[in-house]
C-alpha cells in the first residue's frame, strides 16, 4: 500500500512538472508571459530560414531595432500591442545575450516612406502587417535589407473572443527564435 501511495504521488510529481503552459515560457532566469499560445505560434513558418532570422537580429552590429507598421483605424492597438510585446521582450534577450540595451523605436509609416528605406545592418526593421495588408500567417526575412516582415492573416477571432490575433503568433514565433539557445 505504501509503494502504491509513493508511486502516485511520484507520478503526480513528475506530471506537473512536465506540464507546460502554452502562454508561458522561461527565458534567462524569468518566467515570461505571451500573448499568443507557443505551441500554435511554432507553427508559423519562417521564410527563408530561423537561422537567417536570428543573424540578423541577434548580430552585434545591431545599434537599434525599429518597429514598423502601416497605420489605419481598426488595426493601430493590434500593432501598438505587439510593438509593445516586442520591444519589451527583445530587450530582455538583448540583455541576455550582449548584456545591453539596443534601441527599439516605433516606426509609423506613410505612402512615401516604406522598412526597406530605413533598415540597415545597424538598424533592422521587423514590419508588422495584419489583416488588411496581407493574406497568410507567416515571418518573412530579407537578409540583404535588414527586413523581417510579421504576417497575420486575421484579427477576427480575437476581436470576437478577445483572445489572441495571427499577428500574435507570428510576434511569438520571432521571439521564441531568438530564445532558442543554439548559436547565431
């Protein structure tokens, strides 16, 4: 009867601390909170490579991050928040990684500005486009310009729900690249 009760109670003990939860995840010492659930956001596909994506924004060239979107009425707080969820997170890996701060700055843009005009090696820019701009869920890197493009292909469930958008994912996925503990 004892080893029975032992071996429950191990069994209880190794479950809950296999047990993940999808919008959490340790990094650096912390327990970070996403907006998105990883296990969805790993799904979202990386074009061309993670590798190439992580050159980019994890090189030690890179003096500042700018964060690019389109603006328009019913898509500005989906951008404002994962503008937000990068520029925090993205500051802690660069602490964890180069033990400084870089820059990351918002970038508004216009018909006559575009990310491609203001990305350099020293300056990537990661460009948000939601619903009306884009079709597919998904991270498009450039590496000769410095660009990554975040895709998500719908607001509506979250809208509806208020849960998390296909914008979120792939805002996840970006990060979670980052995270892996490979090297660059």
């Amino acid at each position: 009867m004892k080893k029975l009760i032992l071996m429950t109670i191990l069994i209880v003990l190794i479950a809950g601390c296999t047990s993940s939860d999808p919008y959490h995840k340790s990094f650096a010492g912390l327990n970070l909170e996403f907006r998105a659930n990883l296990d969805e956001a790993e799904n979202v596909t990386v074009y061309p490579n993670e590798t190439i994506l992580k050159n980019i924004l994890l090189s030690d060239d890179v003096k500042e991050i700018g964060i690019a979107y389109i603006p328009n009425d019913t898509e500005n707080s989906f951008y404002y928040a994962d503008s937000y969820e990068l520029a925090y997170k993205l500051t802690i890996i660069n602490r964890y990684y180069f033990n400084k701060t870089k820059i990351i700055d918002s970038l508004p843009l216009n018909f006559s500005s575009n990310a491609f005009d203001k990305a350099s090696s020293q300056r990537p820019v990661i460009l948000l486009l939601g619903q009306s701009q884009t079709n597919i869920t998904s991270i498009e890197v450039y590496p000769t310009s410095y660009v990554i493009i975040l895709k998500g292909k719908s607001f509506q469930e979250a809208e509806l729900n208020r849960t998390y958008t296909d914008l979120d994912l792939a805002t996840d996925k970006l990060l979670l690249v980052l995270m892996k503990e490979s090297s660059t």
